[in-house]
C-alpha cells in the first residue's frame, strides 16, 4: 500500500469533516510491535539500562544477513508507571519513581482525549505548568513554574523544534498533537542532556515518525489498559500494513480536525507516513466572540529506519504549516494573522556493540527551515493596505551523539556512566518594510549564533533501594549580530533622526556551565524520595541581546540589552512519590535563587515606529529587556485514590494544587507569574470505560509587577466520558481498537483570563465547549 502526501492530506481533512471516519487512537498497544530489546532513545533519562543479549557466532553473522528475533517493546507507559492492574487503566495519574526529579508523563491516551491544538493548551492544567495562550488554540507555549521561552526547551523525537517561539509569544510551537503520541515534561538532571536553556524543564514529544521498531509482528498476547488478553496465533507475514484515523469537532469554534497515520513494514525495514488538518472559526467566550481567532493548520511526515541486529537508524522529513488569527483590540481592527512554514528534516539512531565497555552509542540531527509572515493592515480604514507587518526566519541545525558504558563494579556501587557532545547553529531575521524615518529595519539585524557542548552523567546504585547522579555539562556560544550603537528609552525620529545610532557590529562569547547531583531512595510502602541540587548557568540568546525595534503582532516595541551577562540557577527539588496501591500521588517541593535573571520589562512607556514617550499615548507597549536577581519557590501535589470497584473497574477520588511565588531581591513582583490553583473530582475507569468530572479553581493573581493588571480567579469545570473496545481480528486488518468520547471544558461558561499571558486584558480563554472524538486503528 502506499498513498502519496497530497493524498493523505486529503485523508486528514476528509476525517475532520466526517465523523464516522473521524479518528483514531494511536495505539498505546506498541507491545503489538517488534522491538530491539532495551532501544529507549526519548527516555527522560540518558542512563538507559537493558539486559546485555549474550552474543554467539551466529548473532555476528545475523547481524551482516537478517534481523534480531523479535522481541517485544513493553509500552511507552510502562517505563513510566507501574505495572499493577489498577495503575495501567486509562485515565491513570502517570507516576515516575525512577528520575531525580518531577517528571509530568501525557499518555497517548489522554492526548486523543484532551484536543488540545498546542502543546501549552495540552499542559495547561497539569501542577506547576501553564500555557502562554497568547493566540489560545494557535499560539501557546509551555510555561514550567513560571518559566518560560528560554528557560524551558521543547523538543521532538530528541531534536528540538526549532521554529520561532522563543522569540515572541505569537509565535506557534512547530509540533501538533494530532501527530504526538507521548509528551513528558523533563526537570532536574536528565534536562542537562538537552543545554543548559532548559533550566525550567524539557517538554519532550514523541511519536513514530522515525520508526524504532517494525509493526509486523503478530504477538500472543496484547495489553489493553493492563489486562493481558490472549490473541490469536498468526504467523508473521514478510510485510504490514497498519493504519490508524483520529479527529474531533468542537462546538466553541466550530472546529473541526483530523489525522492520518500509516505504519508499514517488512524485513528489514520499517516506514510511517502521516498527514494531518485542523481548521477552527472565532471561538466563543462568555456573552459573545474573540473576534479574529480563527485557525487553520496542516502538516505531513515520511519517515523510515533500517533495522539491524545491534541497533537502528533512520530519519524522517517533516513538513508543518499554521495560518492562525492574533486576538486583541489592535488585532481585530487590523487582522493581524500569521502564516508560518517550517520543513524539518530529523534523523536518528542507536548502536549497541558486541563489546564489553560500550552499552549503546547513539545519535540525533535535525535541520530546519522556518518562516512566518505577519501580516495585518497598514491603516483599518483602507482595507488595500493589507500586506507583511514583520517576517521571522529560522534556519538551525544541530547534532548530539552520546556513549553509553557498560556497568562498573566500584565495590561501593555500581557505575553507568554516558557522555555526549551536542552542537548546533542558528541563522535568524526579522526584516520589515522600511520606515522613511526611522533608521531600523525590522525587530532586528539578521544574526547567527553557535553553541558546542559536551556533558557527562554518572549514575551511582548503591543497592536496590538507593541510586545517586552526577551530572555536568559545558558549552560554548558564540553570537554575531549588531545593535545600534545609542538606545535610548525615550525618544523621537521626526525631531531628531540621528538620536537611534548607527548599527554596530557585535561578536559576543560565553562558556556556561552547569552541574546537578541527584539522590533517590526507596522507602517502606512504596513510597520513593528524591533530592536534586543543580547549578546551571545560561548565555543570553539573540532577542534578548539584538532587539530593537517593532514586533508587530505582540503590540509590543522591544529593546534588547547587548551587555548581558550570563544567567546563573541555584535550585534545590524535593520530592516524595507513590506509583502503586489505591493511593497513588507526587508531592514536590523546590527553590531556586537566579543570579542575572534575564526578563523581558513592560515599562509603561508607549511607542509607535519612530518615537517612544513616557507614558500611555503611543499604540505600542515598550518591553526591555532587563537582568537582575530573582527567587523562585513553589511546590505541586497530585494524588488520586481508588476509593472502591464498581461495575468491571474502580470509582476513586483526586486532587491537585500547585503554587509558585517569584519575586526580585528588592521584593517586588517578577512578571507575569501563574496563580496558585487548587482542584479534584471523582472518576471512574475499567477495561472499556473511563468517565471523569474535574473542578479547578484559579485564585486571583494579585501579586504583580508594576505596569501589570490584577488578573481575578475563576472555576474550570470538564468532564468526559469514553469507551474503548477491539473489534474482532481477522487475518487482513488484525484487530481493531476503537475510542469514542465526548469531553467538555469550561462546562461554567465563565470568564477565564490567563494571568501569565501579555494580553489578558484584551483577550479571554474559551467558552463552553464540548467536543465528540472517535479514534480507530486497522
């Protein structure tokens, strides 16, 4: 079987439109599949462990000739959660006890469930992570304690992405759910291993479009939610061909999506190909409409790997497009929108040798073309003045191979110790059409910028019930790009044109360097403790440095500060967590002191293109950015208990508040932080069956920086209900694992304004919403 790209675009968007063909999980069934034993290349941790296959003659010989007998790959979820019967039925709270830190698991599952459109909208709720929702349902990117853009990194398959959402909070996240079939939230020593601008965590994605396995294989049994059920025996066929739907409508916008995947396989060899459209109008808010928030979004990848005894490799191109609408009083009466593009080419693979020192030698690269347009009218009144406000663009490449040893008998412990090199290169600009009076050109001159790093992670076992890590890293930086030579606050070009001056070259270097130590203790009932110390340290990156000019779509006029320095993060994490039992939950505590915290400073000041002056008047917001010393605290608890059985599963009760608190060493207010939120619900989930009601209340955010507003709290209500079966196997199709569900969200109608995003106060998060899904796997 084979379909072409336009084809499989056609799939995708015939199943946003038809809901019969709507949809389909991707299966969390992946023991289904054929696996090298062990291959983990997206596990939060480097060190990865598996047993070591004693290898003969024959196996060297194989390894030149066929493959591996297969083995089966134990699900992506039960590396992160236990594997008592209760703890594996969907609608499960994911527990990890085996990192040094807080690690947040998204299931496969649960994504189908949620609809969310972007990875900040998908984390939104989950303890101690917002969204930025700036353009909600389009543009929203992770938010981790309050830590944003260049303090949290965001990657897929182990390569970043690499668009442009980190240079500006209307900028989309270049990865969709629709195509993710696993995203973790990363922190403490394990986030080392991806640069030291992850010092909020690391948002991980994870799906099949780089093939570590070949579909073919039929097992004897399969796992559904944690019950083993026996399948029939069917040979394995010398070729597969597995297909799989998933799509929503929504009733808030009207919005309609839908994706296509293709898995196939044969011999050596295993391909994917998936294409995927999601298309929204004006969402509704509480007494009417968010003018100017319509979607419509598409994206296609082909991958393929080969696989060999000892290991894989492949790689995948990967092509993503967004038109979404900036919401906002100026975005409305000009139609500010953007179109953004971006092809990525992503290759990956792992090694592991017949050798005694060597466990796994692996590698990662990726290259990336990125380009948006912002487009608006030049003046409301003259609809043929629409045209390109700003452009950003992207080319980045990077690499990162790592070793991993073989296990060493210290006599006190034994020692697994990886090391990796990571380098990458950046290009960006940001030009716009030319202002006669002003002698800027854009948000900035275009700049590069490379980074070269080496790290180091060495994990201590000090017998079954207690493990210890030492990480480090240290990189290099080297930016290029220019900044006028004067910058003042205020000024104006009509008055005096030479006040901004000349461009002036800059080549800026910093070396940072971070280290984590980590401990792990097994305690009586279950329970697991953690203790992470790290000490990291960040370069500053080119928005932050090189920025001097209008950005069109955040309404904002921004002054970089080519003299910062490097940022440096003293934290501490406490942790104690339960994966098994009734009683499952995650209690985290942590404090971090940054030295030179690096942000981004609404001054009050007003601007247009050619003059800033103190005060309101101008349309435009002035932000600088600033650096200073700042403390972060806060913690996060979840729990859930399965109170008694009922009917085929179990009715429980759940629970979660987080908090952080962030304030300067003068005191005041770090901006835009998240307020504290405190809710629970009950549920109920079986084999076939998960139904859920969930309240979360937001306080009012009171504590703000100078120019901000108060943001008050509110009630967020959602429920869902799902049934999941598999249709009866036969030797075409196999069998078929079917979802259907209905979930609804902000089921109070209320106003919900996000107090972490720049506009809040033009701008409310979805009404009322209900949403009916249907997923299918042939």
């Amino acid at each position: 079987m084979s379909l072409s790209p336009s084809r499989f675009l056609t799939l995708a968007r015939l199943s946003a439109v038809s809901l019969p063909a709507l949809a389909v999980v991707f299966s969390d069934d992946v023991s289904a599949q054929t696996a090298l034993p062990g291959i983990v290349v997206n596990a939060p941790s480097p060190i990865v462990r598996h047993a070591r296959p004693t290898r003969t003659t024959p196996a060297r010989t194989a390894r030149r000739g066929t493959t591996r007998a297969p083995t089966p790959r134990q699900p992506e979820v039960a590396r992160t959660a236990p594997p008592a019967t209760p703890a594996n039925l969907q609608g499960t709270l994911p527990i990890v006890t085996d990192q040094f830190a807080t690690v947040t698991v998204v299931t496969n599952e649960e994504i189908r469930r949620n609809g969310a459109a972007t990875l900040g909208d998908l984390l939104n709720n989950k303890p101690g992570i917002t969204g930025s929702s700036f353009a909600p349902g389009a543009s929203s990117r992770p938010i981790i304690r309050g830590l944003d853009v260049n303090r949290v990194g965001i990657v897929e398959n182990g390569i970043g992405s690499n668009g442009a959402s980190d240079l500006g909070e209307d900028h989309f996240v270049p990865i969709d759910p629709l195509s993710t079939n696993q995203v973790e939230v990363i922190r403490g020593p394990a986030a080392l291993r991806y640069g030291s601008t992850a010092i909020g965590g690391m948002v991980s994605a994870s799906n099949n479009r780089i093939p570590e396995t070949t579909p073919c294989a039929a097992p004897l049994t399969t796992q559904t939610y944690g019950y083993a059920v026996k399948a029939p025996q069917l040979p394995t066929p010398p070729g597969c061909v597995n297909v799989e739907t998933r799509g929503a409508v929504s009733s808030v916008n009207n919005g309609r999506e839908g994706a296509v995947l293709l898995d196939a396989g044969g011999n050596n060899v295993a391909i994917h190909a998936d294409a995927f459209a999601r298309r929204t109008e004006d969402y509704a808010i509480p007494g009417g409409v968010q003018k100017n928030t319509a979607t419509d979004s598409n994206g296609a990848s082909v991958g393929g790997s080969y696989l060999f005894d000892g290991g894989f490799v492949g790689a995948a191109i990967t092509q993503n497009n967004s038109l979404y609408h900036i919401p906002g009083q100026e975005g409305e009466e000009l139609g500010t929108r953007i179109n953004a593009h971006q092809t990525k080419f992503a290759a990956k693979g792992e090694y592991r040798p017949d050798a005694a020192a060597v466990d796994a030698i692996r590698f990662w690269v990726g290259a990336t073309d990125y380009k948006h347009n912002e487009l608006a009218l030049a003046d409301a009144a003259d609809p043929a003045s629409d045209g390109v406000r700003q452009t950003f663009t992207n080319k980045e490449q990077e690499g990162r191979m790592e070793v991993q040893f073989a296990q060493t008998n210290l006599r006190f412990a034994a020692l697994t110790t990886a090391i990796g090199v990571q380098g990458s290169h950046q290009e960006l600009t940001a030009p716009s059409p030319d202002d006669p009076f002003s002698p800027l050109n854009g948000l900035w001159d275009p700049n590069s910028n490379g980074r070269f790093a080496g790290y180091i992670f060495n994990e201590f076992t000090f017998s079954d019930t207690t493990k210890a890590q030492v990480a480090g890293r240290i990189e290099h930086v080297n930016l290029n790009g220019s900044t006028p030579s004067t910058m003042p606050e205020l000024f104006d070009l009509t008055v005096d044109p030479g006040v901004i001056g000349a461009a002036t070259p800059r080549a800026l270097n910093f070396t940072p360097k971070s280290t984590s130590v980590g401990l792990i203790q097994n305690l009586p009932w279950n329970l697991v403790a953690s203790l992470t110390g790290q000490y990291v340290e960040r370069a500053p990156k080119p928005a932050e440095l090189f920025s001097r000019g209008v950005h069109d779509a955040t309404i904002t006029y921004d002054i970089g500060n080519p003299n910062l320095g490097i940022e440096t993060a003293k934290s501490i994490e406490a942790g104690l967590r339960r994966a098994t039992g009734p009683l499952r939950f995650e209690l985290t505590g942590y404090y971090t002191r940054f030295n030179g915290f690096i942000y981004r400073r609404l001054t009050g000041n007003t601007c247009d293109e050619t003059a800033c002056v103190a005060g309101p008047g101008l349309e435009l917001k002035q932000a600088i950015y600033s650096q200073t010393d700042a403390v972060f605290r806060g913690g996060e608890f979840q729990f859930q208990y399965d109170v008694l059985p009922v009917w085929n599963g179990l009715f429980g009760i759940e629970g979660q508040y987080d908090i952080v608190r962030a304030t300067f060493t003068d005191g005041s207010n770090v901006p835009r932080i998240p307020p504290q939120r405190l809710g629970g619900g009950i549920y109920y989930h079986g084999a076939n069956w998960l139904a859920r009601i969930n309240l979360l209340h937001a306080f009012a955010q009171n504590d703000v920086s100078g120019v901000e507003t108060p943001t008050p709290g509110y009630n967020r209500l959602r429920a869902e209900v799902s049934y999941t079966t598999t249709l009866p196997r036969n030797n075409w199709w196999g069998g078929q694992p079917v979802t259907i569900g209905l979930a609804g969200d902000n089921l109070l109608n209320e106003q919900i304004r996000n107090a972490v995003a720049f506009n809040k106060d033009q701008v409310l998060l979805p009404g009322l919403n209900v949403r009916i899904f249907a997923n299918v796997k042939y």
